[in-house]
C-alpha cells in the first residue's frame, strides 16, 4: 500500500467515519441504518442446517435483535455466550419475517459502565490482510510521535501564506480528520471538516507542483547537443511534402526547432487530435538532427505503430539520402545484426522500432534525439533508459494522441513544455458518429455491403480476440467467420494481437492495397493504421470502451476526402454511465472536449495510463474540483522556490519521499 514511515500513515487519510460515540437503543433501529446498539446475549447457537452460520440474540432493556456471522471463529464463539454485555455496531438489515439483524457486526464486549468513545471512528482505505485495526493503531503511533517531537508537528506552510488562504496549520487539520469530535449529522460533519480537507488537498497540489518545477530545474541543469544544422535537410522535405504545413504544424515546428538548437535537452510534448499531422512535425525534427550530424531514434508501443512510422519517414527521409533503419524484438537474426551495426556505425541516420530500441545491446554512435510516441504506454523505465543513452542527455520529443484537459496539463505536465496542433490538414471529411442498438446489427451489415459496393472497405472492431468464459462479449475470430457467413461476396481479413508480426503486416498490407474489403480486428488498429479508402468503422459492444480509445478508434476512418461515418454498436439496457460515455462520443468529434469528459468520468489514472506513466497519482486532491488550489498551487511553487528552498524540499518529501525518479521521466 505504500505505508513505510510515520508521515505515509499520517496522510493515509479516512474514507468515512462510524459513529461509535453513542447508542442506539434498539426498537429506535430501521433497516438500512448504521447504528451501534448494547445490551446483554440471552441466545448464542451454532446452526448447522445448510450453510454453517454462528447467530447471537442481543436484547436491551426494550427490544432485541439478532447477529449473524457466515464467517466465524472459534474464538468468537467463546467470548460472545448468553450473559456476557456487548456493544455491535453494523448496519441493520431486516431479517427471517420482519425481525431485525446486524450481519457480521464489530462486536466488543463491555460493562453498563464502560465509557463511549469521545470521538468519531474513521474508517481507512485497506486492503487484503491489511485490517482497519491495524490502520487505526499504527497511524495513532504516528499521531503520538508527531505531538511529542519538540516542534510538534512540522508545518513547512509558512504562516502568511495560511492566513491568506485561511488555511488550519497542518497538525490541526491531522488531528481533525483522524480524530474528528462527534456531531449531530453528517452535513455538521461536513462543515467542520472542510477547512482541514482543503489544507490537505492544498498541501498535496503544492507538493506535486514543486516536484515537477524541481524536477524541470533539474533537467536544466543537463548538457544536450545542440542541433542547429543548416537547413538543407529540412527544407528540402518541406519541399517534397504534398501539402502545406498548417498554421499548427507551423507554431509546434518553430518551437521545437527552437529548442533543438538550445544546449539545453528539449522535454517537450507535442499533443494533437488524431490525424492532426504530428509525424510530419517529427519527420522535421529528426531532419533537422540528421542534418546537425547526428541520429534521431522513434520510439512505438506496438510493432504495428512502428512500421507505420517506418514506411512514412522512409518514404519521407530516404529520397533526401537519410538510412532509416527498423529494428524490432522479432527481426530475423541476420535483419537484425545488420541494423545493429549500422546504428552503432552512425550509417543509421533516424532509427524506428518498439521497446528493442533501448535494449543493452543497441549502441548508438550518436544520439541526440529521441522521440517516443504514445510515450504514456511504455513504463518509466523504459522512458528513462532511451533519455539516458549516450554522454549527453539526448533532446526528448513525445507525441500523444490523447489531447490532455487543461486541468490535467496544469497538474501533471507542469515540468514539461507542450505544443498543441488543434487543426486536422484541409481535405479531411468529417466522421459521421452513430449510435446503432447491437439487435440492428442486419442494417450494420447492409450498410457494410454498400460501402464495398462503393469501392470502399470498412473495419470491425471487437473487444476479445477469442471467446472468454468471464467476459461476455463477441470475438474478433468469431466475427471473422459470422462476417464471411453474413457477406460471403466480400473480402474479410482478421488482424489481432496475438498474430506473428508477419502475419501482421500481411493483413496491413493487403488492407492497404485494397485486397480486404472489411478488416476485423481488435484494439491493435487503435493507433498507427492510414488507410485513407476506408470510410467506415463499426465497433462491438462500444460501451465497453474507454472514451479515449473510441475516439483514437473513430480517427481511423475519415483519413480522406470520402465522407466517412463510425457506427457504434452498444449492448441493451445501457447503464446510465454507459449513456452518458457514448452519447458525449456521438455529439463531439474534438478531441480536446472528449478527453476532458473523460477525465470527469475516469480520472486522470485510467486517462494518463497511471502505471505506464509512472506519476504518483494524487491521493485526496482532484485537479477539476480543486482546480481554484491548483492555480494558486502553481503561484506558491515558484514562490516557494524562490524564497524557502529547505521548506520547498520537506513539503515534497512529506508527499513523495522516494519518488523523485517518475518525476524525472
């Protein structure tokens, strides 16, 4: 859980709290309620019929009712016999004909003069083999420890800054939420603990932007080649594009060759819709760092995505005398010795592949940037591994097709500079979105069947690769053999996962060459896949889908200037979360607005890709709620910086001890 020391307890902060400080006497008790009641056990019994259950009868002085345990032990059994005076708090259900029950209640055994508790009872979050008690006692330990160090507890929060804010000092707010007094209603509770929440969520939001401005002064600190090159490469590829840079391309190009140029490494993140045009900017990039006499890697999540990048910058870069060279984990040994040497020579001026780029034995004669698309599914490992090749720090360029809500750039991409292509290139159709009952799935078919008619080709999308016991959903082999049944006229092709990268690329290039009418695939298709002929997309079971990936998914139709339509194929009832999630797809094609609905309905865990990103996720703030903290957050922290570099320091320990190297990533 990430519990070591006293002030990882301290902020494990509580999810609700019991009211254990009064009784309830039992006649008074509704099913439905939570409540702790006393009184004396006049019946304990094991029964045996059917399923073994242990069940107590608690009577007080007006009423009784009964406490089931499905799950027992022997221990249970020996301290809970009729005389003995307990205190069970649960919630009360109603039980065999009307008569009220506590199923597995917290039971304590008591006297009429034991003492309530003068305070609320919190409960944390916990997990397997971690129990509430053991939460309760260990942070209680951290508590004692914080109040008998002779400075109490250490607020890093200058003073001034807390009464501008109206903030509580840290050791009051701690106090406050482990121990919050009793009240007479959970609004009263509310109110008192609000100051102390927004203590917390401030402290954290600071803590965060500090570490990212730390990490970002940092990094300045390194020494990068400057690639200033002298325009040969560059210009002669602008020069062979088909078309006009747009006024976006235009403003991400300047800024990046701008930073190119710096002997300080580029960390910049380039976001775009999808075919908004970003491999074009980084074809540029890795032009201008051939041109300065140096290599530039591209790094993908998937064999397919990289392939694709090959095929395009070789197509782009090759006819000006640039080698571009592929390297994978299943090129054939001989493929592979080769590319190996020619990256190590420094022949290999722009190298693309997968994760094989940053294994030990790729050597690079000279790399001086390093490009990772998608960068959000590698590990932060594996992101810092291709940073770190090489005597200098090569310039870093990362490319997202997932656009990144205002909130979440301000939170989690303050240590990095970002550039934005907002405009899809001229002569792209927009896509039509509609939303299509799965019992309609004939029309779904005929609509198919025109399209090919049209000379068009279509993809299926499908959520499984083959069937699964748990997961009831329709998969990509099944549909392939419904699909040939259903339109045995057409051309069907099955792309998935799991398939050898030969078998890959065949599928790719006989889809591409127009030999596949409708591709049946799986989420593979997702990024990386341009074929401007295919004007329809039909995904299985849509509500299964993050918003994001129907998004990316969708922007693989309307590629051209045909019109185009993304049909989403949703299984009945829809939850209403369900409803909501494909209703705003089908009402926005921007990217931007998609992403931040996204963020409201998943978080910016699910959003960013947590794991693969490696970022400390943020405990008790929220970037769109606390969006007010986090504006002022991001004042303080340069603030802060600036005036109390040792106070700066605590607050980031205090928060994220040990995770210096994700923000570094």
């Amino acid at each position: 859980m990430g519990l070591r020391g006293d002030w990882d307890f301290l902020l494990h902060l509580p999810l609700r709290y019991l009211d254990e400080t009064r009784i309830a006497p039992i006649d008074t008790a509704a099913p439905g309620e939570w409540v702790q009641v006393e009184g004396e056990i006049v019946d304990a019994q094991l029964r045996r019929a059917g399923r073994p259950q242990f069940v107590v009868r608690l009577r007080d002085e007006r009423a009784e009712l009964s406490l089931r345990w499905l799950h027992f032990f022997s221990s249970q059994r020996t301290r809970l016999t009729v005389g003995r005076r307990v205190r069970a708090a649960g919630l009360i259900r109603e039980g065999w004909k009307g008569a009220i029950e506590m199923v597995h209640p917290r039971v304590t055994l008591c006297d009429r003069q034991t003492p309530l508790p003068d305070r609320l009872t919190p409960v944390y979050p916990a997990s397997e083999g971690v129990s509430q008690a053991l939460l309760r006692r260990r942070i209680a330990k951290a508590m004692v420890a914080m109040r008998c160090r002779e400075a109490g507890f250490p607020d890093a929060l200058p003073g001034a800054l807390r009464e501008r804010l109206a903030l509580p000092d840290l050791g009051s707010a701690l106090c406050l939420l482990h121990e919050p007094p009793p009240v007479a209603s959970l609004a009263e509770l509310d109110g008192l603990l609000a100051p102390a929440w927004r203590r917390l969520r401030f402290d954290e939001l600071l803590a965060q932007q500090l570490a990212l401005r730390r990490a970002r002064a940092q990094r300045r600190k390194e020494t990068g080649p400057p690639l200033a090159g002298d325009g040969r490469l560059v210009d002669a590829l602008l020069a062979r594009l088909p078309f006009a840079l747009t006024v976006d391309q235009r403003g991400a190009w300047a800024e990046i060759e701008r930073d190119l140029a710096a002997v300080v490494p580029m960390n910049r993140l380039l976001q775009g819709d999808v075919g908004s045009g970003k491999t074009v900017v980084a074809a540029l990039a890795a032009a201008r760092a051939v041109e300065a006499g140096a290599q530039a890697a591209i790094m993908a999540p998937t064999e397919i995505l990289a392939e694709q990048h090959f095929r395009r910058l070789g197509a782009l870069l090759t006819p000006l005398g640039v080698q571009v060279v592929w390297l994978t984990g299943r090129l054939r040994e001989g493929m592979r010795r080769d590319a190996l040497a020619a990256i190590e020579s420094g022949v290999a001026g722009v190298v693309v592949g997968t994760h094989a780029l940053i294994q030990d034995s790729v050597r690079f004669a000279n790399l001086a940037l390093a490009v990772v698309d998608e960068q959000h599914r590698f590990g932060v490992a594996q992101r810092l591994a291709l940073r770190q090749d090489g005597a200098c720090v090569p310039h870093r360029l990362m490319l997202s097709a997932t656009p990144i809500p205002r909130t979440l750039a301000m939170s989690y991409f303050a240590d990095l500079d970002v550039s934005v292509i907002r405009t899809l290139p001229p002569g792209r159709s927009p896509v039509r979105t509609k939303l299509v009952a799965g019992s309609r799935r004939d029309e779904v078919l005929a609509r198919i069947r025109a399209e090919v008619a049209r000379g068009r080709q279509a993809y299926w999308v499908c959520p499984l690769v083959e069937e699964s016991d748990e997961i009831d959903a329709t998969a990509a082999v099944r549909m392939v053999e419904e699909t040939r049944a259903a339109l045995p006229d057409l051309r069907i092709g099955l792309l998935h996962g799991q398939m050898a990268a030969v078998e890959k690329t065949a599928v790719m290039d006989s889809f591409a060459a127009g030999a596949i009418d409708v591709l049946v695939a799986t989420t593979v298709i997702e990024v990386g896949i341009d074929v401007p002929n295919a004007s329809l997309m039909v995904i299985e079971h849509a509500q299964r889908f993050g918003l994001a990936t129907l998004h990316q998914l969708r922007g693989r139709v309307g590629r051209g200037a045909v019109e185009s339509a993304c049909v989403l194929l949703f299984d009945e009832p829809l939850s209403e979360t369900a409803r909501a999630r494909l209703k705003i797809l089908y009402e926005s094609t921007d990217g931007f607005e998609i992403a931040g609905a996204d963020l409201r309905l998943r978080g910016p865990g699910e959003l960013l890709g947590a794991r693969q990103w490696g970022l400390p996720m943020l405990r008790v703030a929220d970037v769109e709620r606390d969006v007010d903290l986090l504006d002022i957050a991001r004042a303080e922290a340069d603030r802060l910086l600036q005036e109390d570099e040792r106070a700066a320091a605590a607050i980031v320990d205090r928060w994220f001890a040990g995770a210096a190297a994700y923000f570094g990533a």
